[in-house]
C-alpha cells in the first residue's frame, strides 16, 4: 500500500495545490532566527533568546493556523525551549545560593582584630 499523501487543503488556501514535503520545506525557510532552519541548537540559546522564541511559538499555536504537523512540531519546538529557560533559571538559583551562602559565611566568621 502506498503511503497517503495529505488531503489538499480547501480551496482559497495559500497553500492549495501543494503538497505536504513543499510545505514543510516552506515554513522551514521562513523559521526565524535560532530555530533549527538556521543551525541554532537550542542549547545554545540564551535565556532571553529562548524565552522569546517560546512566546513566538505559543503564540503561533494560540492563532491555530498551522497544520497538524506544523504545530506537533511546534509544540515539541516549544517544550525543548521552555526546558532551555528552566535551565538557566535553575542556575541562576543555584548561583545565588551560592552567593548568599558565601556572605552568610564570611559575615559568620570572627573579625580579625
């Protein structure tokens, strides 16, 4: 049995008549910066970066326009990048605790007399 090829969308649609390879092949060159159409790997990304991309792709989800398999991926986009921002965020932490643990102690200790 022959794979299925995806319905053709409803006439008046920008993308009637295409098929789904040119499709993915189009939202794929008009990716913005640091998404994988350009090579940026999330794990690259700042936090800015990445927060920003994350309320780019929900915000593309909330409009519902894409087709199913636009928005799997850009649900799979956006988890990778939500657990980017948590990345940095639990460093962050982590360098403030460190920080105040420093003062605590150096402020704990005997003054030299």
């Amino acid at each position: 049995m022959p794979p299925s090829v995806p319905p053709a969308p409803a006439p008046g649609r920008p993308d009637a008549g295409r098929g789904y390879t040119d499709r993915v092949a189009e939202s794929a060159k008009t990716a913005p910066s640091g998404s994988p159409a350009d090579g940026t790997d999330i794990a690259e990304l700042s936090y800015e970066q990445a927060r920003d991309e994350l309320v780019r792709v929900v915000g593309e989800l909330e409009q519902g326009s894409t087709t199913l398999e636009q928005s799997l991926a850009l649900w799979e986009r956006g988890e990778a990048l939500a657990r980017r921002c948590e990345q940095w965020l639990l460093g962050a932490k982590e360098r403030l605790d460190a920080a105040r643990n420093a003062a605590v102690s150096a402020s704990s200790s005997p003054a030299d007399s």
